[in-house]
C-alpha cells in the first residue's frame, strides 16, 4: 500500500485536512479501511511567546508606481528590525495573540486635478481594517501629499496585516509612493 511522508510549515492556527481514496484499474475500494493510519510529529518549533515578551518590527520601501483604481499591497524592502521574523517584505504575520499598535506613512505624489484621491488603509486578514483618505481640491502639477495611518488592532495568532494604497486620479494618472513606513509593535493582551 502507498504511504506519503512530508514536513509541513505551519503557524498558530494552520490546521491540516488529510483525503484519502483508492482507485485502482476502474475498481474504487470504499469498504475496506483497516490499514489507514495517520501520524503527525511535530519535529520543532519556536518557544513560547512569553506574555511580556516585547513583539515589535519596523521596515521601509522605496518608490514605487501605483496603477489608478486599483487596490496595489505595497511591498516594504528593506526590515529595519523584526524581533521575531514576521515581516515577509508585504505581510505581517502575527506571532502571538494581543493588541498591535499599527503604524504606517508615506508620501504620494501625480499629477493631481481636482477631487483626485489616494486612500491608505490597514488590512487585517485580508479585509480593510481602517483608513486614511487624502483628496486634492485643485489642479496642481506633480503635488506631493503625505498620508499617515495609526491604529491598534485586536489579533490572534496566525492573523495578517498588510498596507494597501488605492488612488483615484483623473485621466488613468498613474501614482508614486515614496518614502513608505510601516511599524508594529504588541501593546497588550
């Protein structure tokens, strides 16, 4: 009979779903079960996260163009630190349970005309969190606009957080980020 054997990567929170069948030569077993077995080993791992253990990071980006309309996740380069390497560049993935104060900033530039916008905002696991909206009221050429956002969210561990910035210029414009911020750190349980 078959047997499989891998290592599987998993966080706080991941759960494995195991599918079995036996097809052999058009004739499909589904009475006879009594060698199926499964076994899971957990072969290490990081310690425990101790509650009063500090959970913080900080990274930066460059300039990068962001596409009119569209919802772009923004991809920070270079960590300045992580205390437990959860940063993967776009994706902060939380490593213990608690409250996060999010902080994250940049400077947006185009060629502005009236009512264009840039909105910055935080999502958790995959869904909008919170928002900063920034619009111009007049034509301008090239205008830069900083655009800051704080928040603190509630997070189990496993959760993701990501920055994403989506614009709204006339013309198909397309948009410029600079100097982009973003930091982290647990503030509670």
């Amino acid at each position: 009979s078959p047997s499989i054997a891998t290592l599987v990567s998993l966080n706080a929170g991941d759960y494995i779903q195991i599918y079995a069948s036996c097809n052999a030569g058009g004739y499909t077993n589904t009475t006879s079960a009594n060698e199926n077995f499964v076994s899971i080993n957990r072969l290490s791992g990081p310690s425990v996260i101790a509650a009063t253990e500090s959970v913080n990071g900080r990274a930066v980006g460059s300039t990068t163009a962001i596409a009119n309309n569209a919802g772009t996740t923004i991809v920070f380069t270079t960590k300045t630190f992580d205390t437990h390497n959860a940063f993967n560049g776009t994706t902060l993935t939380v490593p213990v349970s608690g409250k996060y104060q999010i902080n994250t900033g940049m400077n947006m530039s185009a060629n502005w005309t009236a009512g264009g916008s840039f909105t910055l905002s935080i999502y958790h696991n995959g869904a909008a969190y919170t928002a900063n909206f920034a619009e111009q009221n007049t034509s301008g050429s090239y205008a830069a606009a900083p655009i800051w956002l704080s928040d603190i969210v509630q997070c189990n561990a496993g959760d993701t957080i990501t920055v994403v910035v989506s614009t709204a210029l006339a013309g198909g414009t397309t948009a410029f980020i600079g100097n982009p911020v973003f930091s982290w750190s647990r503030v509670g349980n």
